[in-house]
C-alpha cells in the first residue's frame, strides 16, 4: 500500500511539474500585439482574431481610424507592431524602411458599393449616366470626408468628374462608415451612402445597390506590415501570415474582400 501511495504521489508531483513547464512556457510565447487599421477589415478581423489568439495565446488589441488619422498617428511617433492599410501606403513606408518588407502581405480587394434604407427601391447604377442621375435625384447623399479616407478622396473625384459638384455640394454628408455613416442611410437621414462594400455588408438596416460602375470604380487592396522598430515582430508576422492564410478566404470574401490576385470588377 506504501508503495502504491508513493507512486501515485510521484505522478502528481511529475504533472505537476509538466503543467507548470507548460504554462511558463506559453507565457513566455504570448504576447500583446497592437495593430492599426482602417475600418474596411473590422467584420474580417473580428471573426478571425479569436480563433488566431485560441490558437497562439497572443492577444491582439486594435486601433481603427480612417486612413489619414493613421498616418498621423504614426508621424507623431504613436507606436505600433503593425498595420493594416491600403497596400500603395504600406509599399511606400516600407520603402522609407518604417514598415517591414520581411512578411508583409496583401490580403483582399474590395470594390466601393452604394446602400440604400432596406425596402426602399433599388435604383439603377450600371452606367455612369444612371449612377449621375440617381446622384442628382437624391435628397442626400452620405460617404466618407475626402481627406479622411481612399474611397472619400476617390468620390469627391466622381462628382467632379460627372460636372455635378455644385448640384452635389448642398447634398453631401461627409461621415466615415467608421463614425456611423451607414447608419445614417439606416435611419433615414441619408438616401443613399457610397462606401467600401467591406464596410456596409453587415450594417444592419441597408440593402446593397451593387458596385459603382466600372468607369468610376475604385478598387483597393488592403494590405498589412509589421514596423520596423517593433523589436520583438515575430508575434506581428505571425497575425499577418495566419490572416493570409488561404485558408481563411471564406471569411474575407463573406466579407466583401475579393483576392488581391484576382481581376477588378
């Protein structure tokens, strides 16, 4: 009997010890990553996050901005691991060597797409000519302040371009999808919103018009890079390559993100 309780008790001393190797082991390995990104990845991001941290015990705390309060950010010296961006701004702090060209990777294209309240008519954008008019028709029109963001830029260039700015100016409500713009179409306050598609597929109370035509398309590719003053990116480029992985392409296409190989609309 002895005999037998001193072996039961050297088993519970051994697993003892192996749990609490196993756990400074994973404390060592776990690590808080900070990441900056623009709105158009939020949905993708939240489906995907836990399941990345369930499997490596890091934790991954996010910062969403608009694009420009991201480079300000940045500029201003706030620190970061990394960042989720459109890829031309990521290619070009990469070529100022202040973002890592060691595993970064481009992770979906998406188009910018209008929404109307949901039951109300879908109008008819398939040419540039019908898209004006719906333009010209509406009582107001909700999309993202042109110095804020890509797709905000790229619309105060349509309107230009369609020779409606003066008819477009008393219309206009700049609000990023970010600080509720969708919502305004939601609730009524806005006709129609024109946003990343990304952005509004899962706003409740809008329905999807369709992609702007072709013509006045804009596509953006989203991309995301570890700095290069993050001493320790090995958790970083870990994020990076789990949220490329093919895997995980299902979640980014529910999502409104197309492949970045894969041809514009």
């Amino acid at each position: 009997m002895p005999n037998n309780f001193s072996k039961i008790m050297k088993k519970l001393e051994i697993a003892i010890m192996l749990l609490a190797l196993t756990g400074a082991a994973m404390s060592v390995r776990a690590a808080e990553i900070r990441v900056m990104t623009g709105g158009a990845p939020k949905h993708v991001l939240e489906v995907l996050t836990p399941e990345f941290e369930k499997q490596t015990g890091h934790k991954v705390n996010f910062t969403f901005a608009v694009i420009t309060d991201i480079r300000k950010r940045l500029a201003a010296g706030e620190k970061t691991d990394m960042v989720l961006m459109p890829v031309p701004a990521i290619d070009a702090y990469i070529k100022e060597q202040k973002m890592r060209a060691e595993g970064h990777a481009a992770l979906g294209r998406i188009g910018i797409t209008m929404i109307v309240r949901q039951g109300m008519p879908l109008p008819d954008i398939s040419t540039p000519e019908a898209f004006r008019k719906v333009l010209l028709d509406a009582r107001s029109v909700v999309y993202s302040t042109p110095t804020a963001t890509p797709s905000g830029a790229h619309m105060a260039k349509v309107i230009e371009q369609l020779g409606i700015a003066e008819a477009m100016q008393k219309k206009v409500i700049y609000r990023p999808a970010l600080e509720g713009g969708a919502e305004l179409v939601a609730k009524g306050e806005a006709d129609i919103g024109i946003y990343p598609s990304s952005e509004i597929m899962h706003v409740k109370g809008v329905t999807l018009v369709g992609p702007l035509p072709s013509a006045l398309q804009l596509n953006i590719v989203y991309g995301a890079a570890a700095m290069t003053d993050n001493p320790a990116p090995e958790p970083a480029l870990e994020f990076i390559k789990f949220l490329a992985d093919p895997a995980n392409r299902k979640v980014w296409k529910e999502a409104g993100f197309d492949s970045p190989e894969s041809s514009p609309m």
